[in-house]
C-alpha cells in the first residue's frame, strides 16, 4: 500500500472511529437509561445486564456503521480540500480521481462489516436478548420487597411487609391480599414470615408464622370466616420481570430462514423487507464512498464543519427516503425489495450523477460556498481581528496614568474564544439533536409501518420529542465544542501567542465557564418550564406508535393507601371531582400482633366538609379481639370521626418523574410517602433535576484542561476524548442512580456523585495547567 494510501485512510479511520462513537453514544443513550431503571427496579445481577447490554449493541451497530463510514469520508475529504492539501496533490500529478482508491477500498471494508453485522452479530443478538429474558424470567433466583410498601407487583396479589431481617429472607408484620376471587378477597396477616424463592416452579414460598386468614362474600357480608394459625405455608406466583428489550419476531432469524418466511404466511412483506434491509444498508457503505468524494472536495474553507453538515444532511435525506420506501414496500404500494433499495438507488444516481459535468444552474457550488462563507463569518466574526493586530484605538487613560480598571479586560479575547466555542456548540448540538430523533424514529420503523401510523403524528412525536433531546444532548455538544475549539486553539499555536502576549490561559477560561454556568442555567429553565409538558405529549404519542393503551395520570381502580393512623384504606373507584368513593375497605391494625382490630366497608363513601370526616352508606363494621370477632354492626348511613383523612390524601397521580418539574415532584413525594409507598426512586430523581443541569459546567471545567493539552493533535483528539467522557459520565451515572434506586447510597450522594467526581478531577486537572 502506498504512502498516500496510508495516510489518508489514517484520516479516514480516525473520523469514522469517532462518528461510530457519536452515533453509538446517541443511541445508547435512552438504552443505558432502561438498563439501569431495570438494575434498580428488578434486583438484577449486573453480569445480565452487562450480557443484555453487549446484546443490544449489534442492532444498534447496523444502523451506525453506514453513517460512520459517511462521515469519516466526508470529514477526511472535507479536511484534506480545506487545508488545501487537495491542490497539493495536483501540483504533484496526483488527481482527485486518484483519492477514489482508498475511499472506495475503506467504504469496502465498511459495508463487509455492516454486512457482517446484519446478518450475523444482529440476530445473535437478539437471540441473546431473548434469551435472558427467559433467564430472568424463569430463573430468578431472589426477590426483594421494600419495607412499608404496597407492592402489587406480584399476579392478583397485593403484598405489604413492616419490616426486613437477615438480608431481607424474614419479614416481619405482613399483610397480603389475594384478589383472586373478585367477590371473595382474602386477607391474611402475620407477625412474622420466612421467605424462600422457587425459581424453578416460579413462585415465592412464604412460612407465615403467628398469623390469620379473614375471608368474606361481599354479597353476603354476614357470612365471615377468621382462622388463626401458628404456621402457614403460602406459594404465590413470581412476578414477571419486566424487561423491555424484546426484540422484533423476524430479528432472530437467519437470512435463508427471511427468505423461507417471505415466500408465503400471512407477514411475508415484512420478511422480504427485512431480508432486504439486511443487505441495503451494508450496500449503502458503498454508495456513500463514491459520493463523499466529489461532495467532500467542495469544501475549500470551512473544512471539518462543512463536513459535518454535510454528513447530517446526507443522512437525514438518506434515511428519510429508507424509511418511505420501506413503509411502502411493508404496505403493498411497492414491492418490498424495490422499496427497500429506492433510497440506495437515489443515492447511486446522484454519486455518479455529481462525477459528470453539469449546467450551471444545476451546481450547487455556490451555495455550499455561501453556506461555508456563513460558517467561517459566524466563527470568525465580521472583520475578524486576529490576536497580533493592533487595537484600533488607544484606551483612555486616567490622570495618572492608568487605564482604567475595565480597560484591562480584553474583551476581543473574550468574544473570540467565546464565538469559537458558541459555533462548534451549535454545530454539534444541531448534529446530535437532528441524529437523536433520526435515531429514534429508526427504532420505531417497524411500529410505525405496521400501525399505519401517519407521518404528521410522528412529526408532532418528534417536535415534542425536540426538549428532552436539547436536554440531553446539549452538556455533550458543549463538551466537544469547548474541547474543539481548544484543541485547534492550540494547534494554530494561539495559546503560544495568549501566552507570549502576558496573559494567563486561566484568563480565556472566564468566557467558557461563563458558557458551561449559562448552559447549565438554561437547562434547569428547559426543565422547570418546558420538559414536563412536553414529555407528557411525547410518551402519549409514543404509547400511540407502539400499539400500547393510552397512559392515564390517575390510577383509579383497587388502590390501596396507608392513613395517618396504623390504617389501610382501599377501594375499587375514587372520584377527585365528587369527593366519592366506591367498595370502600377500612382496616385498622394493631401493630403489636400485627393483626386486625376493626374492619369497615361501605359500598360507597362521601366525604362531608363539616364534620371533616368521611360518612360510609350501605355499608358493615366488624370488630376483633385476640384472633376473633367480637361484633357485627350492619348500617345505612355511619360516619367515623376518626376517618379523617383528606380526599386530597387520595388523590395520588401515578407520574413519572420527566413529567414533573421540580416543585411537582417535591409534592408528590411528599404525598406518596404519608400513603406508605416508596419514594427512593423518586428521591434520586429529585435530586437529578438539579445535578443534571449542572453537568453543563461540570463538563466545560473537565474539558478546559483536557482542550489546553490536546496540543498539536488538534481537533481529532479532542473529538475522541469528549465522545469517551460523555459515555463514561452516563455509564457512571447510570451506575450512581441504580445504587441510589436500590437504598445502597442516598438519594443525594447518587445524584450529585458523578458530578462530585469529575468536577474534583478537572480543579486537580486544572490546577496543574502549565499556564
């Protein structure tokens, strides 16, 4: 292989290692997220999540690959016609054809691995996927329950525990409901229990001991039957963990067995789809080599950022026509393999089309050259002054002699660094932003085909979609854009003239940490006012596409709520609007024997704000004693002062926290903690409304000395070091939450402790700057 070869695949390599990066870290993203809800939530081992996570990746991969090869081309090409090293070449005798080599022979090894990737990685995945699925199902090996909660997790039953011993294997106070029998419920409680999961059968062996059972008809409510017992064994069904992850019925099948599939059943326009697609977008490897080549070489100034745009834009374009095409074949408006190959068809036409000369009213030269001309402005700021110029006018000076104290700023550096970091900011933002909902509306083709789904409903799922997106994609666009912007600082040897000219490196710090602390403002703002309205839209049209029932805010039916005394409450319907209740229960506890002392039930219940208790109609009061009943008292209408509690006591909205702010959620918690439920999770939430946007300025003080040092490595290096940074502050705050979530760490320390840990790295980074 020739020199020239070598380099600039060198090139090429380094841009498409660092795009795959990007778009591995975009889609990613919302997966780590589940993962570690799904570590917190289900007491899964790390090694599966670790064997689920590794899974995931090969899908991912297939989608990524294509556009890392595009954009190390285009980057590359775009950088090489740039730095004029194109021109180079042909005062050499080298022509740009001859550049079609190595771009052609590096799209070639891209579109084997892709190809590599969709027909074997991808459905290796997905049976990997599916496969701890059923480990996790049926071979759950311990169950977790959380002292004074309601826990309604397990089938038809609900479960309350007082408290945990001996690593959570002895329970104390337990009540249990079995809702098996609608017109028939049965409790049972007991001071003690001792707990043994049966993976294997499924179920969770409970000793009861010290304990009672009460059964009754609720169409004949005289007829009650209280027995005691010393010891009791009980097997209730494992609940079924809830991982999310499944994966689509054609994912795990090989190609010959799509191709059996598309021959004849009733789904075989999905099966020849998805055969075709398995071979199109590895195809699509090639096609984007031979057009990042002539498109590549338009860019004569703005180098890497017109490459970016120009990486988007194919993209977006690329993969808007994939995905019409592929609804249409799915459909039956086209075949399904032409569909699925209309958009490398396009693309092929315009890649050869683009090598032929062309009228000029067809070029669109100029407009790139306009668009790079607004690009360089924007950096570089009209009548740009370079740091050796000499300022246009002498500053005033005070009587004796002095400039005067606000003279001493220099405010040319200030807005230069502060532009340089502004437009990559706003480059990468707008990149990533754009990728996050390409990304995202790729992992739902297949429910948006299969549903029908219109494309103006996916357009409003996106522009809702639009503020968690800024949320989360904005500290890493400003990572990489201060990191970009100091690396290339350096390698035009700027810091050396900063330096030479007297001032501190710590100086040029003010205008970025100024940046990171009004990011970070803004996106406390963006999530006070915006994203929880927004996020309530966005999983409505979400749960819309994927065929799920609608979410409603208000959990209305068999709600079970502790009161303010040793008291449970529990009702099939509540009314906010009326103050009403329906089938209402009342269980007063003794906590002593943890047993019951009176039970109430009314088929309906009012609340009446003069006497500030609730009055129960149609309705029956049953009194026990030492393992007994010691009276029955039927009535029409009774109200009990002691029953005191609120309507708005009732009134629990089940929200998730992204649809809160942080006032919201502060109240809600609140609310669910005096109802005996748990509010870890929650906490931890909280406590992220803050640390997250904060992660802003925790990030520019992290990149400020990683970007000073960069040195002559250049833009390149800082792309790469930001991309690993950003992935492993969300791997180690995924981590913080999980811990958090499971009452290993508290709520605080799991919120605030990544940005604990990298902010106490970058003062030591910073501090040992040689300024």
């Amino acid at each position: 292989m020739r020199l020239l070869d070598r380099y600039i695949l060198r090139e090429i390599l380094g841009y498409a290692v660092i795009g795959l990066g990007v778009f591995l870290f975009i889609l990613m993203t919302p997966e780590v997220l589940r993962l570690s809800e799904l570590l917190a939530r289900e007491n899964i081992a790390l090694r599966q999540v670790g064997r689920l996570f590794l899974s995931l990746l090969p899908a991912k991969l297939a989608w990524a690959m294509p556009l890392s090869v595009l954009a190390g081309l285009l980057m590359a090409v775009s950088r090489l016609a740039a730095d004029s090293e194109v021109i180079a070449l042909q005062s050499a005798g080298v022509g740009p054809g001859r550049l079609l080599r190595p771009t052609l022979g590096f799209a070639l090894v891209g579109a084997g691995l892709t190809l590599a990737t969709t027909v074997w990685l991808a459905p290796l995945g997905a049976r990997t996927v599916r496969s701890v699925q059923a480990d996790l199902t049926a071979g759950q090996l311990s169950y977790e329950v959380r002292p004074r909660v309601f826990d309604e997790r397990f089938p038809q039953r609900i479960l309350y525990v007082q408290d945990t011993e001996e690593g959570g294997a002895r329970w104390k106070g337990v009540f249990l409901a079995d809702l098996t029998g609608l017109h028939e419920p049965k409790l049972t409680l007991a001071q003690t229990a001792v707990m043994v999961p049966q993976a294997d059968q499924g179920s969770l062996r409970l000793a009861l001991i010290d304990g009672s059972t009460h059964t009754y008809s609720d169409r004949e409510p005289e007829r009650y039957s209280l027995s005691t017992f010393a010891e009791n064994i009980l097997a209730i069904p494992l609940p079924r963990t809830n991982v999310a992850f499944g994966p689509r019925p054609t994912a795990e099948a090989s190609l010959n067995q799509l191709w059996k599939q598309s021959q004849r059943g009733p789904n075989w326009r999905s099966a020849r789809a998805d055969f075709h697609r398995r071979l199109a977008l590895p195809a699509s490897c090639l096609f984007f080599g031979v057009l990042a080549l002539p498109l590549g070489l338009l860019a004569q100034r703005s180098g890497r950022a017109v490459g970016v745009v120009l990486a988007v834009g194919v993209a977006l374009g690329y993969y808007f026509v994939f995905l019409l095409g592929d609804r249409l074949g799915r459909q039956g408006d086209l075949p399904p393999g032409p569909g699925v190959w209309l958009a490398n068809g396009l693309l092929l036409l315009t890649a050869t089309f683009s090598f032929f000369p062309v009228p000029r009213w067809l070029r669109f030269q100029d407009r790139l050259a306009t668009l790079s001309g607004l690009l360089l402005r924007f950096r570089g700021g009209p009548g740009p002054v370079t740091l050796g110029q000499a300022p246009r006018g002498p500053a005033p000076a005070s009587a004796d002699g002095r400039r005067p104290a606000g003279s001493r700023l220099p405010r040319t550096l200030d807005l230069y660094v502060a532009r340089g970091v502004l437009f990559y900011f706003g480059l990468q933002l707008a990149a990533l932003v754009l990728l996050f909902g390409l990304f995202t509306v790729l992992e739902m083709v297949d429910d948006i085909a299969a549903r029908n789904i219109p494309w103006p409903v996916v357009a409003r799922f996106l522009w809702y979609l639009l503020p968690q997106a800024l949320y989360w994609m904005a500290p890493l666009a400003l990572l990489l854009g201060v990191l970009v912007e100091l690396a290339l600082l350096s390698k035009r040897n700027e810091l050396v003239a900063i330096k030479g000219a007297g001032i501190s490196l710590y100086r040029i710090a003010v205008p970025v940490f100024a940046i990171g602390l009004l990011c970070s403002a803004l996106l406390f703002w963006l999530d006070h006012r915006y994203l929880p309205y927004s996020n309530q839209q966005q999983e409505a049209l979400r749960n819309t596409i994927k065929g799920r029932p609608p979410q409603t805010s208000f959990q209305a039916e068999r709600r079970w709520v502790f009161g303010k005394q040793p008291r449970i409450y529990h009702y099939a319907f509540f009314d906010p609007a009326a103050n009403l209740m329906a089938r209402l229960t009342v269980l007063d506890l003794d906590l002593s024997t943890f047993s019951l002392r009176r039970r109430l039930y009314a088929r309906r219940a009012h609340w009446e704000p003069e006497l500030k208790a609730w009055v129960l109609e149609e309705g029956w009061e049953r009194a026990f004693d030492q393992g007994r009943a010691v009276s029955y008292r039927p009535f029409d209408v009774a109200s009990f002062r002691e029953l005191n509690e609120p309507p708005a006591h009732f009134q629990r909205e089940v929200r998730e926290s992204e649809q809160m702010n942080w006032r919201e959620l502060s109240r809600y918690i609140a609310e669910l903690r005096q109802g005996g439920l748990d509010v870890t999770r929650l906490q931890v939430q909280w406590h992220k409304k803050f640390a997250f946007p904060l992660v802003a300025a925790v990030m520019v003080l992290l990149a400020f000395p990683f970007g000073l040092t960069m040195g002559s490595r250049g833009a390149i290096s800082g792309l790469a070091f930001g991309i690993a940074l950003g992935f492993s502050y969300w791997v180690l705050s995924g981590f913080f939450e999980a811990l958090g979530n499971l009452g290993l760490l508290p709520s605080l320390l799991a919120a605030w402790g990544p940005d604990l840990i990298f902010a106490l790295a970058g003062l030591y980074l910073i501090l040992r700057v040689d300024t």
